[in-house]
C-alpha cells in the first residue's frame, strides 16, 4: 500500500513538474525579441550581438501593437512583427561594428525612439570606405543655434514661374553642388540680388527663381524614393504636409510640460514640437548642410532623433531636397 | 421523469469508487493548471494570444457555462485542481485514507463564514477586476495561482474544503446553477442513513475521506454544496448513496430561504449583464473604465457595479416581494400570526433568478466563444507564443464561428430562460401563496435589457 502511495506521488510530482518545467525550458531556449511601444520598454533586449559573416537568425514578437524590424543602413527589407506572433529575419554583415535596428511602424508617439544596436564582433576586412566628416561639422555650422533667413518672399516662390525666368534671363544664374549644399537659399537670393546681371527681376522674380534652382535639385526618378522615407520617417512627427502637425505632434509635446508654441525648427525653447517646414524664416535661412546635419544628427534633447546610423548619405540629401519643396511647391508638398 | 440510477452495473459504480481514476484526473488538470499559470506568466502578453486567456478565458470557460454545469451540475469541482494540493497537504495523502498522517490545525470555519456571503464577495471582487483578469495573462497566472496558495492556506487551518465551501468564487457561481443539472447525488433511503453507527460518509473511514464539504448526505437536498468529489461513494457502508439522473432544475422545487443564497443569484445576475457591456458591447468608455484599474472612471464603473449587483437588483427584488405582500389579501399580520409581514419573501423571490441567471451566462459565453473562438485554435498550436505551430493551427486567424446564427442563439437562451424563470417564479410563488405577476414582471426587465446589451 505505502509503495503505491510513493509511487502515485512520484508520479504527480513528475507530472506536474513536466507541466511547469517543459515551458519554461522551451522558453528559456528560444530567445525571441520583444518590440514594445517606447513607452513600455521598446525592445527588449535592446543590444543583440553577432559576428561578422556568420548568419544572425533574428526572432521577434510585439507584446502590444503591429511593429516592424528594419536594420539601419541596410538595404534588407523591413519584417513586421505583429502581435503575439512570432517573425523571423536572418541578417549577416559583412564588417564588425555597431548597427542600429529600429522600428519602422508608427507605433506610437514615442515611436522613433524604439531603437536598438547589433554590436558585430570580428575583423574588419581590407578596403573598408574611410568616413569622412559630416558637412555641417566641415562648415562650421551650430546646429543648435537659430539660423532665420534675412529676408523672406512677400509671396510664396513658384518654380515653375522660376523654370520661365530661368529660360529668359541670359546666361541664367547656376549654383554648384558645393554651393547648393552650404548656402540657405535666403543667402542665394542675397547673392543673387547683388548680382548686376540680374538686377532686372524683381524680388518675387529672384524668388522664383531660387525655388526653381533648389527644387530642382530634387531629381524627379528620387522624388519617389524621397516622398517614400519621408512618409516611412518624418511624416508622424512632420505632418504629411511638412506642417508639423503629423499625428504624433501634439502627443511629443504634451508630454513635455515646458513647451512652449513655437515650431520653427527647433529654434525656441520648444524642444519637443516637430519642426514645421512650411516656416519660410527658418526653412529659408537653413542650408541644406545645416538640414543634413539636423537629421544625421538629431536633435540632441529636442525629439528629434538621430538618423545617422539608419539613413545612407543619399537618402539624407534626398530627404533634404524634399524638404524645400514644402516651400517652393505651396500646398502640395512632395 | 422518475429518479433513477445513473450507474447501472455494479461494475460501473465500483469502477467510480475507485479513488485511482480521479487522482489520475485531477493530476492531469493539475498539470494544466500549472502550464496555464506557467504559460500565463511568461508567454506573449498579448491575451488573445496567451495560451492562459485564450483556453482558460474562451474555451474552458465557455464549456463551462455551456455544458458542464447545465448537464453535470458540479462535476467539474469533482476534478478541479485548484484545491487538489492543499488536499492533499492536509490528509498527508494522495491515494489511501489508511495511514494517512491530517495535517494542519484542523479548525473549524468560524460560524460568521459558514455561509456564501464570503463567496459572493469573492465573485464580486473578481468581477470588479474581470476586465483585467479575462485579458492579461500576467493576472490569469496570478489570480489561478493564488487561488491554489490559498486553498493550500485555508486546508492547513481549517478541516476540509474550507476553500471550496465557503470561499471559491467559482465555487460558488457552480454550485448555484449546479441546481438544474438532472444529475444528483443523494442517498436512496434516509431510514438507513438514521441507522447508521459510523456516519462514515462524513467522518470517513479505512476507505475514503469524511466528506470534504462537510455535508451530511442525508441532509443533501439540493445540489449547491455537493462537490460530486465521490468520498461519501466509497466510505458508505450500506451502498446508500448513488450518483443518479433527475429532471432539470428540480432543486428548485424547494426555493432556497437563504438570503445569502439570494444575493449570489442577484450577483450573477447583474454580472453577466455587466460583462455583456464590457466585453460585448460598443461602449468604448465602460471598457476603458473598466480597464483602467485604480483611476477615478473603474472607480466610477466599480461603483455602479456594485450599485447594480447589491443595491439596485435586490432593492428592486425586495421590493416587489414587499408590494406582492402588501396587496395580497391573508398574507398581512394577523393577530395569530404577527411576524408573517415581517418575513419578506425576498430569498424565496430569488430562485427563479437561478435558471434566468444561467441562461444569461450561456447566452454571454456562447457568443464570446463563437466570437473569440478562433482564438483558442491558435493558442493550442503555440501555447508560449514562442512560434511553434504543434497541431498546425498557429496561423488561424479571428474569425468569428456561425455569425449569422448568434443573434437568433441569443433571443432564444434568452427567451427560453425569461420563459423557464417564469414558470418557476409561478410555482414557487404558489408556494408562498403570493401572486406571480409582480415577480415574473422583475424577470422581464432585466431580460430585456440583457437582449438589449447582446443583441
């Protein structure tokens, strides 16, 4: 009898052990990411590691809304990670160092900070691309300091009348990359006022004129691809219409007491407001290098993030040529 | 329909004497029980997901309300493993009654708490958080653990099942419906039982234990505190007790006049209208109220819920017992019988609730299941959340079962329980020799609202 009684209890307790130790086991070895809104925690664990060339499987559940997983500076595509489902990604670099995975869905206002790092071990192979320093920081340009343009048009540019003033004025003024990038148009419209050659025109004309020049350096096969990562990046906080006024905006800034109404850019004590980029006194006192910086960079304590470590050069400067149409283009936008 | 034995062959009632079968259940659910809390707490927290919400919350659940309790009455208490540990913590035993070593103070429950009140409090507290318990899993896990640790707790203080009797908040929401299952357990002549010297089915014996409700068979005349747990089979030495089939609902031949009782009823009642707008409806506001746990909105939903289930429903109740009284003549206090229009038929006035409560439930559960039911399809096939896909059904996605016929379920559970209810509020008027058409007009209400709120 006794023996049967030991028996039974050994075998409840194996039973029920089973019961608890099975799934904890499972659990223990299958390491999955957890993406969470930013303000519950964003991901966990937030620093994965690999070593360069070795395949790194990547598994990923959201424990609250739909996410997505996009590794920064990588042309692999992004993974949605749905809730309480299970995706999965394989990445492989090619070189050691520290890359930035994120989340590419609008999550939630505090979405751009759900970020997180793969430090890569290894041993950098030969030929690897020297990094040369950002414009801005060649420059000189304070990035935290107010740039407002002189001067500012009575009306709002057109480039298409700029495209006719062009065509009319004999030879029609050109601007360099090099200068285009490290001069505001306000400077180029200065510049050009100065000019004997185009005293002609009139203010509004030069205007136009300037529209036409920094529109057109937005080529029309990148507009795509440039309207695309603004809609995917910026439009939350920017407004789809560069207003400031994206769906997360007035979230960012409830969120921070001290803010005051301003939106220019973040040349006020409002941090945390987006920037709008239909300002004409800050869009056109701000030199595209000046605007790279601000999105390589970030912010640095405004809610504006760093992009450097997500968007290639390329993309950067194609977001930057967009954000002058937002000046030059009226209400349309990209 | 004539009571008769259940278990026909002599094989058949020897075979559920057998203590081996039940411990082997109870050990399996147990199991469950574990992975459930274990799956809870650390599976995905998105509830729809979890393994905990989705099989607990939706599947058992429904099955539940649905089928357990109408057609077998108690017969899940008879296997739950909830208080299985605690159990056998204080017998010191799994298997044999012989040699078993009680272990515990052995106390008796304080005769304040041998009553539902306890209970019934416990239901309400759970209901006041059920926005949070049917849909985290984090506090599934913590809310089935805990009723283990205390079960554990009450069995090392107190002699028998003093969880189960007088504190399970599903206890006592099963044994309340547990009254129209045409199943029961009850002894086959009360003149043996009299005769009996050893009163084994409560004291218990070399074959089984006293009875853990702490119920004398002979006294069982309803089935709200027999936990089918079977002992009273085993330690009978006279073969007078059976397990046997009985019309629907005939505890209630004999209205309860336990206002405690009454209140569990009118609890019921009011929750499965309340869960219906949290859980069911559109009202985005009551949801959040009831979600948000401890702000100034749940505490606003936690007061009307409490208005509803304790203030309004049996105010309403007592009052139409007393306006039945008062207008009807030869029941007002007579010279010989002053204290008759002292006794308000309040708890008597509360058993027709038990069969229109049940239907309320089932037509609640039925259409979360048949809403939510897919659910519990892709929880099976990863419990964990952890991407397995174990009986390949991971992938299913929402999808709600027989859509068009929810409607038509609904407005006939719900009918057909208004029209159940009322026959019993006639016959148990009759009883009390009082007029039906004040009580079966308070039934109407509520049931109009109830289609209201689902359909």
């Amino acid at each position: 009898m006794r023996l049967r009684e030991h028996a039974a209890r050994l075998a409840i307790l194996v039973v029920v052990a089973a019961a608890g130790l099975i799934p904890l086991a499972a659990w223990l070895r299958t390491p999955l990411v957890h993406a969470r809104m930013a303000e519950s925690g964003g991901w966990g664990p937030d620093v994965l590691h690999a070593r360069a060339g070795k395949p790194l499987l990547v598994r990923l559940t959201s424990d609250d809304v739909v996410h997505g997983f996009a590794v920064g500076l990588s042309d692999a595509p992004a993974v949605d990670v749905l809730p309480g489902k299970v995706s999965q990604t394989w990445l492989e670099f090619d070189q050691p160092g520290t890359y930035t995975f994120y989340c590419t869905r609008w999550c939630g206002p505090n979405h751009w900070r759900m970020r997180g790092t793969i430090e890569v071990e290894g041993v950098k192979t030969e030929g690897t691309a020297t990094v040369s320093p950002p414009l801005f920081q060649v420059l000189g340009i304070d990035l935290d300091q107010p740039h407002p343009a002189a001067t500012t048009p009575a009306v709002v540019p057109d480039p298409q009348r700029g495209a006719q003033v062009a065509a009319e004025v004999a030879p029609p003024p050109t601007l360099s990359l090099d200068a285009y990038r490290s001069h505001s148009p306000a400077d180029v419209w200065r510049t050009w006022r100065a000019d004997a050659s185009l005293s002609g025109l009139t203010d509004a004309a030069l205007w136009d004129l300037v529209a036409y020049t920094y529109n057109s350096q937005l080529a029309s096969a990148d507009r795509d691809d440039a309207a695309r990562l603004f809609a995917a990046n910026c439009a939350a906080c920017h407004g789809e219409r560069g207003d400031g006024q994206g769906v997360f905006a007035e979230a960012l800034v409830q969120s921070e007491p001290d803010s005051g109404a301003d939106s220019s850019m973040g040349h006020s004590a409002d941090a945390t407001r987006p920037a709008d980029f239909t300002d004409s006194e800050a869009m056109l006192g701000a030199s595209p290098a000046l605007l790279h910086g601000k999105i390589l960079r970030g912010g640095m304590g405004s809610g504006m993030p760093m992009w450097g470590a997500i968007l290639t050069d390329a993309q950067i400067w194609k977001l930057v040529n967009l954000l002058y149409t937002f000046q030059f283009d009226g209400e349309s936008g990209p | 329909m004539k009571p008769r034995s259940i278990v026909l062959s002599t094989r058949g009632m020897s075979l559920l004497k057998k203590r081996g079968w039940q411990v082997a259940l109870t050990t399996v659910m147990l199991a469950g029980l574990v992975f459930t809390a274990v799956a809870g707490w650390i599976g995905t927290p998105i509830g729809s997901r979890n393994f905990a919400i989705a099989f607990v919350w939706i599947g058992w659940f429904a099955a539940l309300i649905i089928f357990l309790i109408p057609f077998i009455g108690r017969g899940w208490c008879s296997i739950c493993p909830i208080p299985t540990v605690g159990d056998w913590v204080q017998r010191g035993n799994v298997l044999n009654p012989q040699g078993s070593r009680p272990r515990g103070l052995g106390l008796r429950v304080p005769a304040i708490f041998r009553n539902m009140w306890t209970q019934n409090a416990a239901f309400a507290l759970l209901a006041l958080f059920s926005a949070a318990i049917l849909t985290s899993p984090r506090v599934t896990s913590v809310t089935l653990a805990s009723m283990v640790f205390l079960a554990i707790g009450l069995s090392l203080v107190f002699e028998r099942r003093a969880f189960c009797r007088y504190v399970c908040p599903m206890g006592g929401f099963v044994g309340l419906y547990s009254q129209v299952a045409p199943i029961e357990l009850r002894v086959t002549s009360l003149e043996r039982c009299a005769a009996c010297q050893t009163k084994a089915c409560y004291n218990g014996s070399a074959n089984g234990y006293g009875c853990p409700w702490g119920v004398f068979p002979a006294s069982l005349t309803r089935n709200n505190f027999c936990g089918l747990c079977l002992e009273c089979l085993r330690t009978c030495p006279n073969k007078n007790i059976t397990l046997r089939t009985r019309p629907f609902a005939a505890d209630l031949a004999m209205p309860s006049t336990r206002p405690d009782e009454a209140f569990k009823s009118l609890i019921m009642l009011g929750s499965a209208m309340v869960y219906a707008a949290v859980l069911l409806g559109p009202w985005s506001a009551f949801k959040n109220a009831a979600f948000s746990i401890g702000s100034l909105a749940w505490i606003t939903y936690a007061g009307v819920f409490l208005m509803l289930v304790l203030g309004l429903l049996p105010g309403s109740l007592w009052l139409v017992g007393r306006l039945s009284q008062r207008f009807t003549p030869g029941v007002e206090g007579t010279r010989t019988n002053p204290s008759a229009r002292a006794q308000s038929p309040f708890a008597v006035f509360a058993t027709p609730l038990v069969p229109l409560g049940l239907a309320f439930w089932v037509a609640f559960s039925l259409t979360f299941f048949l809403t939510n039911g897919s659910y519990v399809l892709s929880s099976i096939s990863d419990p964990l959340g952890l991407g397995w896909n174990l009986i390949g059904t991971a992938g299913v996605t929402w999808q709600p079962m027989l859509a068009g016929a929810i409607a038509p379920l609904q407005t006939a559970i719900l009918v057909g329980g208004f029209i159940w209810a009322a026959r019993v509020a006639r016959r148990v008027t009759t009883q009390v020799r009082l007029p039906s058409t004040p009580l079966i007009g308070f039934l109407f209400l509520p049931t109009v609202a109830m289609l209201w709120l689902l359909i």
